[in-house]
C-alpha cells in the first residue's frame, strides 16, 4: 500500500477498539462497504458480517472501503486483489458504481465472465441484492439472498472445499447451496432469501467502536422483518413478519455498549413492537443507560413509553406519516388517521420530546395529498417543534407496487415546488428533500436487470436514461427483472393489494 494510504489507514485504525485483526485462516476474505469508513463502521449488517467471518476457524477477514484506502485492505493494506475472496455489503443502490470503482483500483476485471483463477471470487450480499441481483448479475460471480446467519457460511466453505478446482467448477458447486446465486453457472436459478431465527442471536451488535463513525452509538439489533401490511415497505413483502430477539440477549447487548460508555442505539424495522420494548427500556433506565431508537410509528406512542425514551436520553424523535392526506395514508395500508397522529404528538410534547421529524413521500401513484399539506403541517408546528423532510416514491420489487412505474422528474419536481411553496409561507425552517436524480437513479437500478451492466462499467448514469428504466411499467404475466428472488408473497396477493390501494371501496 501506498505510504500516504497506509498512514490514513493507520489514523483510523488508532482511533478505534474493537476486535483485534486476525491474523490466521486457510480463506483469506475482504469485507468490503463501497462507501466511506464512517458509514461503513454505522453499518451494523457490516460489523456483525465481520464478526461472523472472522469467528469461522478457516477464515481470515479483513475490511476494506472506499476512502481510506481504496483498493487496499484495511488491517493489513494487502492489495485487494490478493484475497481469495471479495464479499461486498451493500445496503443501498447506488453503491453499485462504487463497487466498479473499487473493482478498477484492484485491477480485477469488471465482468464476471472476464475473470480468471488468479482472481478473487467477488460475493455480495445485503437487502439491495436480496430484493434484486438482476443490475449486478454480469459483475457479481455469487450473490448471498438473505440473512447470512441461515446459512451464509455454506457459501465460504464451499468455496474453501473447491479451491484447487477450475473457476467453473467452483462456481457450479458454489451455485448448488440454498441461498446462493451463481448467474455465470445458472443464470435461471430462484431462490428465496433465507431468514434466520433471531431469537437464537445471542449477539447482535457493534463489535467496533469508532469515534469517525457517522453515527458514534453501539447498535444493538430488536428485530428484523415487520408485522404491518404497508403496501410501499419492502421490508414486509420481502423479509416477512417480524422475528424478535429475546428481551434478555437484547439488554445484555446494549449494557456491554453502556458499559464502555457508549450511546445504544435500538435498531429495527419497527422497534416499538417488540413485546418486551418498555421492560427493555425500563431496564436500560434503571442502568442509567443513554439510548435511542431508529423510528417509531405514530400511532405506537403512548405516554409510558415516551416518558422510557426521554429517560433514556432521546430529545428528538423521527415518525412518518408518509402523507398528510388521511384517505392517501389507508391506501398505504397505513391505517391511522390525523386525529390519533395529533394526539400523539401531543403526547410527544408532555413527555418532554422537544422536536418531532414528520416524513413524508411524494410521487404517489394515487396522488400525494398535498391539499391537506399546509393544515397538516400547522397543526403539528402548534404542538411541538417540527422539522419536515420529504423523499420520492419509489415502486419496489416483491410490493404490491412492483408492477408501477415511478413518476417522472417532471412531475416530481412541480411536486416539489408545490410542498415548498406551502413550508415557506408557514416559515418551516427546517425542511429537507431527496435529491430527485437520485431518487430516480435508485428507482433505476432497483427495477431493472441486466441492461444496467453498460451503466455501471461507465461509472455513471444519465439521468433520462435513469428515468426511462425507473418509469418503466411492467404488464401483468411480463417476466421481472428480479423474477430470481421468489416473493415469500405470490404475485395474485401482491395484484390484489395493489388493485385495493388504486380503487379502494
């Protein structure tokens, strides 16, 4: 490695605790996050991959990322492309030009099909993948669908098991394991993402603490999956209803992090429906532990927990009505109205919550409610102090969207010039919106297959060639993109609810 890398490197090595680099294993693997370190090390998906690799007898894993060191492995700076393996963690879609950079600064051919025995094996896993391998099937030689704790390390093993073997063989064999995706051997294979048990988890959290971390907490994991029926989320249609970690691997998780005089942050898909939640909370209380949580559902608040979660340190809170119209919102499947929102924010104001995040969507297929915007949104600022932001809709595989076309820019943008007209005239100052280019890039590359490779081996993506791919509506019977991930819903359902949300009555 460079000596100016290294020294980077070195800065940040320095600055952290956590589990000390191994220095042994017959599978060297680099864990890549094709981002910078401190989201990569906010990552939890990232740390607990790290963990679980480096727990396995045979295999040695190190980090890598884009900046510090691109190219180059993070304990050790080994050049990337001396590792038998390259497992990549993603977590959001335009990572995926990041990961064609990183592949270029390796000198690793960009194309599966390119590559040879002096190459490393490229993986990837993550929700991105999980939901649609199809814009990296071409570059990716094996995607991992799921949770890797229900069996992701069948996937290491085999290819430990083959080395000496041709790359072809290695890679048919590879393609033969439940959860793995090999597209150059078996471009026609489906799978179901795999779940794990979660209450067997017995840890879930940070193994690192970093203080350049973007979010300097120890993250401990609630629960994956959702019991709520939003026909937008993917999370439910994709992972399922929700699993929970038992209360007591849970508090002992999050003391291990207050012990060392960290900020516990609670994470999960919806962390308030944990049926334990407020003797969790009760005993971090009691700890005098300073926590917080990623989201809560509005219509979840009540007076107790609120009162846990201001002892617990939390002065902000971040809900999402999604929007403002109520009748918009039950086509959402997102079923309370303004009333029970109101009094809840209410209740956030006696219980001493001193501002509230509202999060909205636009670009609805059904319309956005944006009549009821300004009354919505004074109301609110009348109970408690408010910040609004507000990001496009995006139609996911595996919802009942998945068939619709995003709106375009153009309509996205008057959209925009609507709801910021409303917020100047009631002098909401704080108000943020997703770029809308990158919101239609994200739909892109999360509704299409194949046609992305010449995209992504140029680094970039016009934006009327994002568009044209985002807007794209799939007939009924019309083969998907990701029709190698099976639904855990089945098409008929996912058409009903969709049916439901565009004619409801």
């Amino acid at each position: 490695m460079p000596w100016k890398e290294l020294s980077d490197n070195r800065k940040f090595l320095d600055s952290e605790t956590g589990l000390p680099a191994k220095k042994y294993g017959d599978l060297s693997v680099a864990l890549v996050y094709p981002g910078d370190y401190s989201a990569g090390m906010s990552s939890l998906g990232f740390q607990l991959i790290y963990r679980y690799l480096n727990i396995h007898d045979n295999i040695r894993c190190e980090r890598a990322f884009s900046n510090p060191s691109k190219g180059y492995s993070f304990e050790s700076g080994a050049r990337l492309s001396d590792f038998d393996v390259i497992s990549f963690s993603l977590s959001f879609e335009l990572q995926y030009f990041e990961i064609i950079r990183i592949l270029e600064s390796a000198k690793i051919p960009l194309l599966s099909k390119d590559r040879t025995g002096k190459d490393p094996l490229i993986t990837a896993g993550g929700i991105c993948v999980s939901m649609n391998p199809g814009p990296l099937s071409e570059i990716i030689d094996v995607f991992w669908a799921g949770d890797f704790e229900a069996g992701g390390y069948a996937m290491y093993e085999a290819i430990l098991n083959t080395r000496g073997k041709s790359r072809k063989d290695a890679l048919s064999s590879i393609s033969g394991i439940n959860g793995c995706l090999v597209p150059l051997s078996d471009p026609q294979k489906r799978c179901a993402p795999q779940a794990a048990d979660v209450s067997l988890l017995r840890r879930s959290c940070s193994c690192f603490i970093s203080p350049k971390a973007q979010f300097n907490m120890w993250l401990v994991e609630v629960a994956r999956g959702c019991n709520w029926n939003c026909r937008f989320c993917l999370i439910k249609w994709l992972c399922g209803k929700s699993r929970f970690r038992l209360k007591e691997d849970i508090i002992a998780d999050a003391l291990e992090g207050a012990k060392k005089g960290q900020k516990v942050g609670l994470l999960g898909p919806s962390v308030l429906d944990h049926p334990d939640i407020e003797s969790i909370m009760e005993e971090l209380v009691s700890e005098k532990a300073v926590f917080s949580i990623s989201s809560a559902r509005a219509d979840r608040l009540n007076i107790r927990t609120l009162e846990l979660l201001v002892k617990g340190g939390i002065k902000q809170l971040t809900v999402a009505p999604e929007t403002p119209d109520p009748e918009k919102r039950r086509r959402l499947n997102k079923n309370f109205d303004n009333a029970v929102f109101f009094e809840n924010l209410e209740k956030c104001r006696q219980s001493g919550i001193q501002s509230v995040k509202l999060y909205f969507m636009f670009g609805l297929p059904f319309g956005d409610g944006i009549d009821f915007l300004r009354d919505f949104v004074k109301k609110a600022a009348g109970i408690v102090n408010i910040s609004v932001g507000f990001s496009a809709f995006v139609p996911k595989p595996h919802t009942p969207f998945q068939r619709l076309g995003m709106m375009s820019r153009r309509e996205l943008a008057r959209t925009r010039a609507d709801v910021l007209d409303i917020l100047k005239k009631l002098k909401i100052k704080s108000v943020s919106f997703e770029d809308i280019r990158t919101s239609v890039i994200q739909g892109a590359l999360s509704r299409s297959g194949r046609e992305m490779t010449k995209f992504l081996k140029s680094g970039r993506i016009g934006v009327k060639d994002a568009e044209e791919c985002a807007s794209r509506e799939y007939k009924p019977g019309e083969t998907l993109p990701w029709n190698n991930i099976i639904s855990p819903y089945d098409e008929k359902l996912l058409s009903e609810e969709k049916d439901k949300a565009l004619c409801p009555g």
